[in-house]
C-alpha cells in the first residue's frame, strides 16, 4: 500500500489553547502530519520547547524583543528563526506547506490568512475574528484560489459535519448552539459585579482569556453566528442560537423535511481540530468517548438578548453588513482587555461596542486596505472611550 504523504501544517498561534491541542494530535499521528511552522506571539520559552520537540523548518515570534532569546534557544538545532507580526505574514506562503491552522487570538490573524489563502494553501480556521472582521473578502479569496476552509470551531465543525453529503439547498436553518457561558444564572442586575476571575471561570471549556470573556458576555456566539453566515452561505435570520448549558450537542442543521442532525461529543477542542487536519479521513482515538452516565439531561432554552447586548449588536453589525462587523469586533477587543485590566466593569462592554458602532465612519463595501483602517479608527475611538470613562 502506498503511504499517504505527510501534511505539513503551518500553527499561527502554537503556544496557546488551540496551537497546545493541534501539536497533541501531531504528535499522535506522526506518519500524517508535520508541524512545518510554528508561530507564538511573546511565549518564546515555550516555543522554543515545541520547536526543538517536533522539528519545524521554521519559527517566528510576533514579538520582537522575544526574538534573540529565541534565536539563542535555538542556536545550532538548524531551524530557520524569525521575528515580527510581518514575519508572521510571510512565512505561511512557504512552498512546503500544505495547510495553515490559524490559531493566533483576534483581528491579527487577518492578514497571515489573506497571504495564505493567495499563496493557495488550505486553511483550518480557528480565528473567528478574521471571518468577523472581513468575512466577504476572505470568502471571495477562497473561491477565487480554490481553496479549503475547514473549520476548527466546535460548532462551525459540527455545521459542517451534519452537512456532509448534503446537498447545501435542502438546509433550513443553522441551530447554533451556545453554553451560556458562566453567568447564564445571573440576573441582569447580577452581572454589574462580576468579576475578572468570575468571567475567566467558564463551566464547560478550557480556552484562552480572550475567548473565556467573549463566552461570558456572549459575543463568542455572535461572532459565531457571523462566521457561520459566511461559511455556510446563509442569512444571519436563518440562523439561531440555542442556549445548551451541557456543551454535548456541539450545533445542528434543520433540513427542508423537518429532520434536524446534530453533531454530539464531548466538550474537548481535540475533536473538532483533529477533523479539521485529517478530513475527510476520521482518525481513532481512545480518550474522546462520551461517557453517557454523566449525561443524563440535554437541555435547550432561548438567548437572553436583553441581558447579554451583544450577541444582539453581532445580528444588528451583519445585518447592517460593510464594515460594521469589523468595527464591532475592534471595539470588543478593546472592551476585553480594557474589563481583563480592570479597566471597566463587565456591563460597560456592550456600551463601549456600541459607542464605536455609532461613531466609526460606516463604510458600505469595504475592502482590504479600508477594513485595516476602520480597525484602526474603531481601535482608537473605543479607546478614547476607556480613557475618558475610567
Ligand atoms: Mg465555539
């Protein structure tokens, strides 16, 4: 029998949650997959660990002044050492690799999946906010270069799944399911005094920061809903969301006939990334089995759109379309490092998004240069806004 050619996989993002769980599943399966290129933002030490452990062609840190440590860490091993966000931007059009897991944490990963998407490599999307902030444009690329974009997301992968072997025109609707995240009990009044520590507890989930918050104010699942329009060529109406507090039904597709299919498992990103790398193939595991004496209740219920603002504002910046989304997620980048400094309490998030949706110069088709400098004034004008009420 032949052997199947290794996949060389580029990770943007190798030392956080989902950059950690890809290199498990490359480890596992040596024969299939090759870390070609790892790239971590200012982790270097651990960078360093993973590079001298799985042998890439080369390395970058975002962060310049990570670099000579790095460079010296690795001195002798014969691995290519780069810095810089513009490094980052140019190594993924490498001839030797395949597939490009953008793993990095938000409106960064946009111009490292651009270069990628046009130097014709496939991509395993795991930075929503790229779909966010410029969901047209990166669409239209990966039909024009005849691309795949395989989602890395739970959710967009279960989509995805339930739709294999489907013809696309017999979908109805997308059920999109969410946690609710760790403040789903609390009352409106309830949420004023969250804390930091409360937000980064979610029930279900082992994320990074950035995610962890967006999960707790629920703009994950608006983002979600953005990026699943985009994937799956739908209206954000045909798309609704279904607070699911178990985290077992990962989403589902309604089908013209009434039948609706869902993806189950249980709540482990290694799933879901593990498809994205080998699909179509389905590779065993022994550890990913739901064990179904702790599942004893599903249950499902409505959003609160009143008590979580922004899951609304993502339905109203898709529906207002051009550069709104981007300027949503600007601003909620923003309001997320502003409550993880404690900056703002957790309830002004949502009004600090929608101060810079007001006040950032709408811009109906935008493209690719006018999507790098609405973030840049949606950045500037939800900061202002920090400054002036903190
Ligand atoms: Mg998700």
């Amino acid at each position: 029998m032949e052997t199947p050619q290794r996949k060389n996989i580029a990770i943007l993002g190798s030392t956080g949650s989902i950059g950690t769980q890809a290199l498990d599943i490359i480890e596992n399966y040596p024969h299939l997959f090759h870390a070609a290129v790892l790239t971590a933002n200012h982790n270097w030490e651990l960078l360093a660990k993973q590079a001298l452990k799985f042998r890439p062609h080369s390395v970058v840190i975002a962060n310049d002044s990570k670099y000579s440590l790095l460079k010296e860490a690795l001195q002798g091993s014969g691995i290519n050492v780069l810095g810089g966000t513009d490094a980052i931007a140019e190594i993924v059009k490498l001839p030797v690799i395949d597939m490009v897991l953008t793993a990095m944490v938000g409106y960064s990963g946009l111009i490292p999946t651009v270069n990628a998407i046009e130097a014709r490599k496939d991509i395993a999307l795991a930075n929503k906010e790229t779909l966010v902030a410029a969901g047209e444009i990166i669409i239209s690329l990966v039909k024009k270069h005849n691309v795949k974009i395989l989602p890395v997301d739970s959710e967009h992968s279960a989509i995805f799944q339930c739709l294999v072997g489907e013809n696309r025109k017999s979908m109805r609707k997308i059920l999109l399911t969410a946690s609710g995240g760790p403040f789903r009990a609390l009352t409106k009044g309830e949420l004023e005094n969250v804390t930091v520590k409360d937000a980064l507890n979610h029930p279900n989930w082992d994320m990074g920061n950035k995610v962890t918050i967006d999960s707790a104010s629920m703009m994950n699942k608006g983002f979600e809903m953005i990026e699943a329009k985009w994937l799956f060529d739908c209206q954000p109406d045909d798309i609704e969301i279904l607070v699911h507090p178990q985290s077992i039904v990962h989403s589902m597709v309604a089908f013209q006939d009434g039948s609706i299919k869902a993806q189950l498992g249980i709540p482990d990103m290694h799933i879901p990334i593990q498809y994205a790398l080998s699909y179509p193939q389905r590779l065993p595991s022994e550890k990913y089995f739901l064990d179904w004496d702790k599942v004893i209740n599903l249950s499902f219920e409505l959003p609160d759109y009143d008590k979580f603002p922004l899951l609304r504002y993502a339905f109203d910046a898709i529906k207002k379309g051009g550069n709104m989304p981007c300027i949503l997620n600007a601003a909620n980048e923003v309001a997320v490092k502003a409550f993880l400094e404690e900056k703002i309490r957790f309830t002004r998030m949502p009004e600090l998004v929608k101060y810079t949706m007001g006040n950032t110069p709408f811009v109906v088709e935008p493209n690719l240069s006018q999507i790098i400098e609405t973030n840049s004034e949606a950045v500037k004008i939800a900061k202002e806004w920090v400054y002036t009420h903190c």
